[in-house]
C-alpha cells in the first residue's frame, strides 16, 4: 500500500519514542482506515516487534508470538520452550529490553480479548510489574473502537491510567487522499472521493487509470469484489444486532435526518433508537449536525443526524437496494440509476470539501473559528462561518451545476443570511460562492463591487475588491 501523509501522528509517535523511558500507545481508528501502514512506517529502521493478533485461541497465538520473538533474539530456547501466558511474555520482554529501546507492536488488539476475556487484565498486571520501569514503547493498535474504548480507554477500563498517549485515527482529508491519484483533475477526483472517502484501502482499490464507471464495474459491484460486502462485514465486527442499524443508515441514506423521521421509519422505540444512534456517532459512521450559530450545540433540539462516511453513503444508495441484481450480475440497471443520480452526491460531497477548502484560505478572508452549515424550519445556508471576538460572519453557497452561477443565486443568499440572528445588527457580514461551471459576467462584476469570495470548483478566483 502506498503511504499517504499522516505525518502529524508519525510525529506523536516519534515524539513519545524519543522520550526514553516506557510508554503504552493506544492506536484505534475504523477497518481500512490504515493504522497497519502507520505502524509499519513507525516501526521501520527501528527495533520493534509486530504482531498481528486473529481469532484463533491464545495458545495459537502465543505459539505463533514464540516464534517472532525467537527469531528476532535469535533464542533457540525460546522457541523450544515457548510462552505459557502473557505473563511470561512480558517478563520474557523487560529482561531482554533491559536499558535498551525496544517498540513492542499488537495489532489487532481486540481479538485477543475476545479469545480471552481476562487478556487486558493480564496486559495491566504484566505492564505494572515488568514493563512501566523498561524501555519498552507498546502499540495496542485495534479496529474495533469500541472495545478499544472499552479495555483501554474508559475509566472502568483494565488499562485505564497506563496509556501515555493515543490516536484515533481518521479518514484522510479530500487534499490527502488527491495524493492518490495527482494526475486527476478536482471534479475526476471529486468523484472517485464521493465513493471511497478518504479510506487509504478503498482509495488504493481503484485504478488510476480506469475510468470510475469501470473501477464500480470491476471493483465494488461484482458480489466477490472486496468492496461489495465491506459495509456488512464492517457492522458484523463491531455491532451485536447489525440488522437494526442496517435499518437506521438506510433510513439516513433515503432522507430520513431528523429524530423522529428515523424513529418513523424504522420502528424502533426512541430509547432504543437514541442507544443506537449514539454507538453509530462513537464509530464515526453518522454524525447529528447542528446549526454552526447555534450557542450552547449540545442543548439543541435543531440536530439533523447524517452518514458521516462517503462510502456508506454510496453503498446504501446503489449496493444495498439492488443485491439482487448485482448477485447475478445484471449491472445495466445499477448503472442507469447511478449515471442518473450520482451528481446529487457529488453535489453534497462538495459541500463538505468546501469547508475544508475553508481552513486554507483564513489569511485571505478572516480568521473565523468554526466552519458549518445553518438551518432554520425551510431556509438553509450551505456553509457559513464564524469569527466570535471579531463578530464577523460569512455566508456561502456550494452548487454543482453545469451553468455559471447568476447573481440571483447571490440574491437569494443575502435574503437568507438576514434571517440568522446571530450578532444581528453588531456583526460585519461577507459572503462567498462556489461553483462547479463559473459565474456570468454579472456575477463577477458584482463580486467585485461588494468585495464577494468566489471560488470555482477549488480555485480561489476573487478576495475583496480583486
């Protein structure tokens, strides 16, 4: 796998590494979001011991680590012996590493837990007696976020107190993951990002040089393509009852946003709905959006509830509806709904990149502190922005259209921004355009008579009075 960025996590390790004394790391993240490759790029031209846990029973798995750990102390001993628990693992280690550095790497953490329930308790006692007063730099890396949290993160957890630091390692940015395909133009790579996020493993499933109708041929609606079931298999390893939460997404991906919408359509009591929406935002798969003006979020009662990963999006919008076809391989009628509808996600994936584009041009409009949307019973805005001390405030539009933006659509923005009652009557307002296809000659004359941003597909094209 190619390796893409991270450099802000490499430094958090490396900074920790340099600090020669124990330290106990806990990386966790979703499936494929590349927490392997990170290790593997941390651990490299370093001493260190990697171990990739599975599900087999711990005394495979400990014959398995006998082995790794022989060969690299090249103990002959060691691999006639063989460890008995983890214990004598972690006594094995402190008496080897003694006064030297030695990063000691388990990937895949929760699956030993899950062979043996007792594993993280053993983990703490073997930490507080042989390896906290080492050299030794552990790695408890694992895709389940949710075990993660619950062995090693949360007060009640077993290793609570012992970490010295962590990652939650998340999808890469819409400018990280262009990395992957530099030769691609924004709205060709606009497109590739609306399917696979910024999910380093799907990004390397497809092939730059395929068109991205033929890497959804080849790639994800074949029934033994990799990415095909990779949202089933993703629910199966983190959730109990993942039919009930298929229900929920699928309720998110046909419009359902709101509480009570999604308590209609699923049938689920709200207590019980509310219980599985939380673990859904815990494992960053949907997220409850609220208005960016609003003062106390957290108190709310205006949360819409969306899918947060692109992936998920796309396959409940042309995998999971059409399982049928797909299994015996009738793909004409995939495609002529995909090729129908796929710019409506292209369209909401802009919005979202939009405000990332946000965070490079601060110098250049204002320094505002938080990016959103705003929302109020049928008028929204698609992003807005906001600078608390300064009480500045801008309001912007994200289209993805074949025609150049007129100033009605600028029109319409003032009327809607003079509905926010944010700082009204106190504040400096500014307001900027995105468009997919450009503006008409009007709107760029406008825009420089009022000083209004425009930006086509990513490009910064007017500030101020330019």
């Amino acid at each position: 796998m190619r390796f893409i960025n991270r450099d802000s996590e490499l430094r958090a390790l490396e900074s920790k590494f340099s600090e020669k004394r124990a330290h106990l790391f806990i990386l966790y993240g979703k499936r494929r979001v590349g927490k392997t490759e990170l290790i593997k790029q941390f651990i490299k031209n370093k001493p260190a011991i990697y171990f990739l846990a599975d599900r087999r029973s711990f005394r495979e798995q400990l014959r398995e680590l006998t082995g790794v750990m022989a060969r690299y102390f090249n103990d002959a001993s060691l691999e006639q012996k063989g460890f008995r628990d983890w214990i004598e693992v972690f006594r094995y280690l402190a008496e080897k590493a003694k006064g030297e550095r030695l990063i000691f790497a388990v990937d895949e953490y929760p699956y030993l837990v899950e062979t043996d329930e007792a594993t993280s308790s053993l983990f703490q006692k073997g930490w507080d007696e042989y390896l906290k007063e080492s050299q030794i730099f552990l790695i408890l890396s694992g895709s389940s976020i949710s075990m993660m949290e619950s062995e090693a993160l949360l007060y009640k957890a077993p290793l609570y107190g012992r970490r010295s630091g962590q990652i939650l390692l998340k999808p890469l940015s819409f400018k990280e993951s262009w990395q992957f395909f530099p030769d691609r133009d924004f709205e060709t790579f606009l497109g590739i990002f609306t399917v696979t996020g910024g999910m380093p493993a799907y990004l390397q499933e497809f092939s730059p040089e395929a068109t991205l109708e033929d890497n959804l041929r080849l790639k994800i609606f074949p029934k033994d393509a990799f990415l095909h079931n990779e949202i089933e298999f993703t629910l199966k390893e983190e959730l109990r009852e993942p039919k009930n939460y298929l229900s929920i997404l699928k309720a998110m991906a046909g419009g359902r946003r709101k509480f009570g919408e999604i308590t209609n359509e699923t049938g689920l009591a709200k207590n019980i709905l509310m219980k599985y929406l939380t673990t859904l935002e815990r494992l960053q798969l949907i997220e409850k959006e609220i208005p960016v003006t609003e003062k106390t979020p957290e108190k709310s009662r205006k949360g819409l509830y969306q899918i947060s990963d692109p992936f998920f999006k796309f396959w409940f919008q042309y995998i999971f509806p059409y399982k049928s076809d797909l299994e015996i391989e009738r793909y004409d009628e995939v495609m002529r709904k995909w090729r129908e509808s796929f710019h409506l996600l292209m369209a909401s994936t802009y919005e979202r990149v939009c405000q990332e584009l946000m965070g490079s041009w601060r110098e250049a409009i204002f320094p505002f502190e938080r990016v959103g949307r705003w929302w109020e019973r049928e008028n929204e805005i698609d992003l807005v922005a906001l600078a608390q001390e300064r009480k500045e405030i801008l309001f912007g539009e994200c289209k993805w259209s074949e025609k150049p933006l007129g100033t009605n659509i600028f029109a319409a923005l003032k009327k809607k921004a003079g509905l926010v009652q944010w700082e009204r009557g106190r504040r400096k307002n500014h307001f900027i355009l995105f468009s997919r296809s450009g503006f008409t000659e009007d709107m760029i004359q406008l825009a420089r008579k009022e000083g209004v941003f425009l930006v086509e597909k990513n490009r910064l094209l007017t500030a101020g009075a330019l």
